[in-house]
C-alpha cells in the first residue's frame, strides 16, 4: 500500500496474514498507522521495519504487540526468515482461512487498490436500493461483472439476473425481446412470447451498451421505467413488472444527449447513480491479483499445471498500456497458459508485441543526451549472436546505469521501466 491510510483501507478486507510496515512514513507515520489499525479491530500481525536510531519506536510496538521488528538496512534472506518464524508462531491466517474480494454469488471483483476499494463501497451501498443505475467505462472494464456484483448483493439476488447487449441486435427485433409478443402479432409470430422485462420480473434487467438503443424505442423505455408496466407487442393491455434496470454504456452519453441522438429524459431516469469503472492502466497494482485469478480459472480450464508467473513476466505484463483492459489481459494470460511448456509463464509465452515493448520502443533514447551532459546516447550496442535475453537485459542495464552515471532512477527513465522493476533486474544482475 502507498500510504498507512489505503493500508488500513485494504485491512477492511480482512484477507492479509501479516503486515510489514516502516516507522517513518510520509502523512500517517508507522506507528499511527498500527494503533489506527488496532483500535479498528484489526488481529493481523504486525512487524515493524526499523533504523537503529529508531529502536525505542520497534521496542514501544512490540510492548504494543508487534510480532517482530527489522533492524534497517537487512538481506532479503533475513525478510524471508522472519516472515518464515512468524508463520511457524502460528500468527495471522493460513491460505485456506483468507478472505475474497468483495464476492456477490458467482462473482469477483479482483483488486485491492484505492480506485477498486472506493468501487467496491459504492456497489455495497446501491445494492441496497432499488435505483437505476448507470455503469460507465472503457470497453473491456468489466461493467457487467459490476452489474451482477450489485444484483447479487441485493434483495433481488434470488430473482433473474437477465443481460441484452443493445447493439449486437437489430432494431426491428430489439422491442420484441424487451416487451415481448402475442401470438399473430407480426408475420412469423405463431405463439405468444415473453420479453425479457417479464423473464426478468422480480429480478435485474442489465442493458449493456445503452448508448445505441434506437430513438424509436427510447420513449417506450422510459415509460416502462416511470410506469412499471409493459405492453407486447400485439396486446390491448398492460401488465406490472417489478424488475431494476441497470444499464451500461462506453460511450459519452452526456455527449449524445447534447448531439440529439439520445433522450435527456431518458438519461435522467437511467442515471440516477452513476458508476465509473476504472481502466486497467488506471489501477495496475492489481495486476498481479488479477493474473493469478486467470492463471488459476485457465489451468483448470485447459487441464495445466502451473506453478506460477516469472518475475520478468510480470514485469512486462505491469509496463503494458492495456488499451483493451482486463479483458485483454485474460485473453493474454490465456494465451500463455496454453503456449506454455513448463511449470511457470515466461516472457516467450506473452505475445511478440511484448518482446517489442521491452527490446524496441523502450531501447535507450537519444533525446536525453543533453540533459545527462557529455555523455553520448547515440552510441551503438553491440550485441553478438547467441547472447541470451538475460545477457542483453544486463548489457542495457549497465549501459544505462553508465550514462546515467549510476543514478538507479536516471537509468530506469532511460530504459522506460518503474523504478521498482530496475532495482530488482539489478539485483540479479
């Protein structure tokens, strides 16, 4: 967590076995955030990270009930150690015992970070209502899963959850799946027919993709949300329903109302709550959650067995734009699982645009020269064949900490990478 304020934001989700914290913290120091935190009810253990000028602070959380203190600087190895003795202490929760992100029935969101946590409260606190609700996002976000996850936290959850995507259905058969017919209605039309507002009666009507639901049938949706009541096509008379309507939309639909292509009344009634979905590129710290959820559910599905994702993998996979959101990123872990030929994904199971991600548009810029003084960018690389991936990473690596004249943050910027990703390919090298 980047601060002790999300820190105790994610202990809400009760789903941590222990918590590792440092004493000096910008805002909400270590040690405010373990009493915060304790005076919330929280049990997960605490071990607290520590400069010998701070010792008291680790001797007052231990009397406070800390599990361990970490004398700064420490080896990995010692981290791992002291993780290691706190499990065998029997602190915390085992795997088995963890708790889910915020489950509603069969589904899950994935994600811990602030953008997912504020989503979350917001779903808790619509589901309780029976408001309209209209869910906004980039294709790919996963506003259908926001919308079963509001049905499945609701008093409805019992009932129907029914959804029709109102672009993938033409015009002249759109109304007869919402309103439904009678027999003789039209040509073709043999027997009496429900539409979907009646299979969904008592339940939830999700209408993805809102924004292109045709003019003509505009106004007979609304009346149907003002009135309750629908009428087949081909009836002389109306009948109650009782169903929420939650819809969806990819477009600006502000925009549209200005362009006179959709209702203003309509957008009234639709948009009583409005929630925006976050884009993956907006919330990438949930990224390694998210991959392990898709490289459990396609191991499965495509009868695998995988240990796990290399740290390299990962690395690519937290520099990617993600244009096409989550549901790119589980047609790309998809992808691996299947191509894979071992116990855990590699970098060559991603797809080639990956490897141009890390080798071509990320290659060290001549555009820095100047700012790095004398030093000349536009000097030539060589690199034999045979060398390994591995080998040229390093090669890169210590070209740029060279230019950058060993400053770790210089040479992240140069090779396009976080900060956190060149320390730990440095590390290794």
């Amino acid at each position: 967590a980047g601060s002790g304020q999300l820190a105790l934001e994610k202990l809400k989700l009760q789903k941590y076995q222990l918590v590792i914290t440092d004493v000096r913290m910008p805002g909400m120091t270590g040690m405010e955030f373990f009493e915060r935190a304790k005076k919330d009810g929280c049990h997960t253990p605490f071990m607290i990270m520590t400069a010998f000028g701070q010792i008291q602070d680790a001797v007052w959380a231990m009397k406070m009930g800390a599990v361990d203190f970490l004398l700064k600087p420490f080896k990995r190895q010692t981290l791992l150690d002291a993780v290691g003795q706190v499990q065998k202490r029997g602190f915390g929760i085992s795997h088995s015992e963890s708790v889910p992100p915020l489950s509603a029935g069969p589904e899950t969101l994935i994600g811990t970070s602030r953008k997912m946590l504020s989503l979350k409260v917001l779903i808790e606190q619509v589901a309780k209502t029976d408001a309209s609700v209209l869910i906004s996002g980039e294709s790919g976000t996963g506003k259908e899963k926001v919308a079963k996850a509001i049905h499945g936290l609701s008093e409805r959850k019992e009932h129907p959850f029914i959804a029709i995507n109102c672009a993938a259905i033409p015009e002249s058969l759109l109304e007869s799946e919402l309103f439904g017919y009678e027999k003789g209605a039209f040509s073709g039309a043999h027997q009496a027919k429900k539409g979907l507002f009646e299979a969904a009666n008592s339940g939830t009507l999700f209408l993805d993709e809102i924004g292109d639901l045709p003019l003509s049938l505009q106004p007979k949706l609304l009346r149907v949300l003002e009135e309750r009541k629908i009428r087949r096509l081909g009836a002389t008379t109306e009948q109650p329903i009782q169903v929420r309507v939650l819809a969806a939309s990819h477009q600006n639909l502000s925009e549209k109302v200005a362009a006179g292509t959709f209702r203003q009344d309509l957008f009234f009634r639709l948009d009583v709550v409005s929630i925006a979905v976050p884009t993956l590129a907006e919330r990438k710290e949930d990224i390694p959650d998210l991959v392990r959820a898709f490289m459990e559910r396609f191991s499965k599905q495509h009868k695998k067995t995988l240990l796990g994702i290399e740290e390299s993998t990962l690395d690519l996979l937290m520099e990617h734009s993600w244009p096409g959101n989550v549901r790119e990123l589980s047609n790309v872990i998809e992808r691996a699982v299947v191509l894979s030929d071992g116990s855990w994904i590699k970098p060559a199971d991603l797809p080639m645009h990956f490897a141009a991600l890390r080798f071509g548009d990320n290659r060290i810029p001549t555009s820095h020269s100047t700012a790095l003084g004398d030093s000349d960018l536009s000097e030539n690389i060589t690199i034999p064949m045979g060398m390994s991936m591995r080998q040229v990473e390093e090669l890169l690596i210590q070209k740029a900490l060279q230019v950058s004249q060993g400053d770790r943050s210089q040479a992240a910027k140069l090779l396009g990478l976080n900060e956190r990703t060149i320390y730990r390919r440095i590390k290794k090298v």
